[in-house]
C-alpha cells in the first residue's frame, strides 16, 4: 500500500458514504483512479465491507456486557458455530490467558442479561464457565483504524 491508499482507508473510515468523485477530492485523484484504488483495496480484503453504525441503546439494547467463557477442549468448533449463529453476541473473539473467548452481549437490562447467561449463553456447546462484567458506559466506540496502522506501519520502517 502507498500513501495514497492510506489516504483513501482513512478517509473511508472517515465516511464510508461518499462518492468516488468526493473521495477522489480529499486524497487528490480522479474519480475513475480512485474507484480503481478502492475496488483493488476491496479485492484485497483491506475494506471488508461498508455498514450503518447503529447505536444499540437506541434500539432498546442498553446493557453492553463482556462475557469471558472458559470451555472444554474438545468443543471449540462446536462453541465457535454456535457462537455464530447467536443473535445476542455482537463479537467473539479467541483469548490467551485465563479465558478461550471474549464475547460483546447487548441485553435489554439487567434481567434479560441474567436470561441471556443462565438459560442460553451458559448452554453453549462446551461451556464450562462464564465470567460477566457490565460496561457501565463507553467512552469510545467505532475507532478508526487506518491513521494508527500507517504511523506504526511508518516507525517500524524508519527502524
């Protein structure tokens, strides 16, 4: 990737609504170049898609939890399925440490959580043990990647 592609990620992340022509303006190309540059950076799987952020609480989904699950060894492929098809798990995400996994819950308070764990997510193939904390609030949330990944990208060079 070349400075030019950085541009146009960032900008995307930026607003990933905006035409070509528009796009091609902030990072100073044509609107054909650009569209070439963004269909080669989607082909290549740096742009995994575009979305709407929703906001959970907006929709009635106001307690956002993080639930560390400990399972049995022989049950991963099994737990990861299952995981995927779970409409109440927002991300999963495998861990080093004291947990295999990380899930992101939204529940709609603090009982439908309770419902969540004990009669459903503690059910999950191979569960054996669950540990809930409750985010109170978030600070941050939809972080842009593209900035970050280019400076770091940019000191390890200059090593």
């Amino acid at each position: 990737m070349d400075r030019l592609d950085w541009k146009i990620i960032a900008e995307l992340e930026r607003d990933g609504r905006q035409s070509y022509a528009e796009l091609g303006e902030q990072v100073g190309l044509s609107k054909s170049p650009c569209w070439s540059r963004v269909k080669a950076l989607e082909a290549g799987h740096v742009i995994e898609g575009y979305a709407a952020r929703i906001d959970p609480a907006a929709l009635g989904l106001a307690v956002q939890s993080f639930v560390e699950v400990q399972i049995r060894f022989d049950a991963h492929a099994e737990f990861e399925a299952a995981v995927l098809a779970h409409p109440a798990v927002a991300e999963c995400h495998t861990t080093a440490g004291e947990s295999d996994y990380l899930l992101k819950i939204f529940a709609r308070s603090a009982d439908h959580l309770d419902e969540l764990l004990r009669h459903n997510l503690s059910k999950l193939p191979g569960v054996q043990r669950l540990k809930t904390t409750v985010c109170l609030k978030t600070i941050k949330r939809h972080a842009p990647v593209a900035e970050w990944a280019r400076t770091t990208e940019d000191r390890e060079r200059t090593r």
